[in-house]
C-alpha cells in the first residue's frame, strides 16, 4: 500500500511513498516549476566577493589550515552530538562505507538531497570523521554563513568565465591528494522537502573525469516523538541512507557515463527513501 501527497501542492504532484514513510507537512510554499528555485536566504550584512580569476579557490594559508582544521574539530566534537540529540540523527547503510575502503583509497564523491540547514553535518556523520570538499553555490559566501562554508571545505562555483581555469585547478590538486568531494546535486536548499528534485548533471562528470565512485546518499524524515518535541518545533527526525558506491565505466564517453551514474544515482535515492511516486525526473535539459 502506498500513501498519495499530492494534496500538498504541485510540488508534490503524483508524490507517492511506501505507508511506513513519514512526509512532513510543507513550511514552505514550493515551485511546481521550477525545481531549482533559491528559497534559503543569503543571511546578514552581504558583502562583495567576486567569484572570478582573482578569487582564491582553495586557500593554502597557515590561517585557513588552523581554522579549516578547528571547524572539523567542533563539528566532530559538538556538532555530531547535538544533531543526535536535536534530530534524532540515524544513520542506514555506513557499513558501505568501511566496506569499500580499498575503492575509496583514491578519493570518492558524495552526493545527497539538500533538505537541512545541518545537511551536510549529516553527511560527514555518515562518512565519519572524514573531512570533505565541496563545491557550493557562490552567492551564499557573501553573507554571514560564508565563514562557515569556506572553512568547512566549501569552494564556491565560479561566477564569470575568467574563474573557471583557478576553480579547475583547485579540484585537480583536491583530486591528486586524493580528498573526497561532496556536491548536492540539486543545486539548492528546499527545507524539509520530501520529493526529489532533478540533479545536475556536473557532479557526474567531475566523477567521471576524475574516475570517482559516487556514493548516493539521502535523508529521509521521521515525526518527532517523545522528549524531541520539547525542542525543534515543526520539525521532524533524520535518517540519512548510505547506498551502494556507482563506479564510472571510463570505456564509454564522458556525456552517456554521467548521465546514466546520475540516473542511478537518482534511483537508488528514491528506492533508500521510499518514494515510490516522485514529481520530478532525474533531469531536467
């Protein structure tokens, strides 16, 4: 038996999970549209950073090295253990993860669904005190969030064509040290978003072009119950699912491999989270 969300709004069209899936209520109004509509605003006094070649993509200073390592340490620290207790973090499929050790020795990819302000804390907990790179939307760094999203691995995409060649650059070094990347795929925040929404085909073929596994990972909810709901209203529970890694076939060209580790990806998402009825493709051209 399955449940029908429609009623939500268009958004949520033909939306359809298994009856053991919890779907939260919409806080937000969504595009039935446009499924890379911007809804997290850019926090604070906005400042004026220009995303171009003369942007330093992957800072090598003493400051950031100290301050890119004492973020980590307070997450691993702090952050791991309030997201337990705020959200009730659980976490499906890790073994996956220490599973394929040898597989992930030259570096992997993560991907996830970008639903939470603490979604990527929920990834690092799932990959576990491992650090991560991740390209991000640029504009974000530009408000009082951008010191935490440049020291906790962040590399903002570049904004005009004169950036491109730098931001390239910093992903080959990333790639030669062997980090692990993590990119979310849908581009955009929609907080607390059930459904899932189109992916962009660009982390699949940095994936492909560095010859990285992708591990699809997504977070799913649960209601809040018992001493959670003194805190966190209207707010439901975590679980993020850990799937099986997709390796890229490098003797099939660049543009068919992507698409076809983002259409699994895709899947595998929708199969870990329940959805049995989603509103949107995998793409959108």
């Amino acid at each position: 038996m399955v449940k029908d969300y429609s009623s939500y709004g268009p958004a949520y069209r033909n939306f359809k999970v298994r009856e053991d899936v919890y779907v939260p209520e919409p806080i937000e109004e969504f595009s039935g549209d446009n499924p890379f509509t911007r809804m997290a605003p850019i926090r604070g006094k906005k400042k004026d950073i220009k995303f171009d070649g003369t942007y330093d993509y992957l800072d090598k200073s003493l400051k950031f090295k100290f301050l890119h390592t004492l973020v980590y340490l307070i997450v691993w620290i702090v952050g791991f253990p309030l997201n337990r207790i705020r959200f009730g973090l659980k976490i499906e499929g890790r073994e996956k993860i220490r599973r394929n050790r040898k597989l992930f020795a030259g570096g992997v990819m993560t991907v996830c669904n970008h639903v939470h302000r603490w979604d990527m804390v929920c990834v690092l907990q799932a990959m576990r005190f491992r650090q991560a790179w991740i390209p991000m939307y640029a504009q974000p760094f530009n408000g009082s969030d951008g010191f935490k999203m440049k020291y906790v691995g962040g590399i903002p995409i570049p904004e005009e064509y004169s950036g491109l060649g730098k931001f390239d650059a910093a992903m080959n070094e990333l790639h030669a040290r062997k980090k692990w990347i993590h990119i979310f795929p849908e581009s955009c925040s929609w907080k607390f978003y059930a459904p899932l929404r189109p992916f962009k085909t660009g982390a699949f073929n940095m994936a492909y072009r560095y010859s990285l596994p992708v591990v699809p990972m997504i977070l799913s909810f649960r209601p809040r119950t018992g001493w959670r709901k003194l805190f966190g209203k209207g707010e439901p529970l975590l679980t993020i699912h850990v799937g099986d890694p997709i390796v890229p076939d490098l003797s099939v060209p660049r543009r068919d491999e992507a698409a076809r580790m983002r259409d699994l990806a895709h899947k595998a998402m929708l199969d870990m989270a329940g959805i049995v009825s989603n509103p949107w493709p995998s793409c959108i051209d």
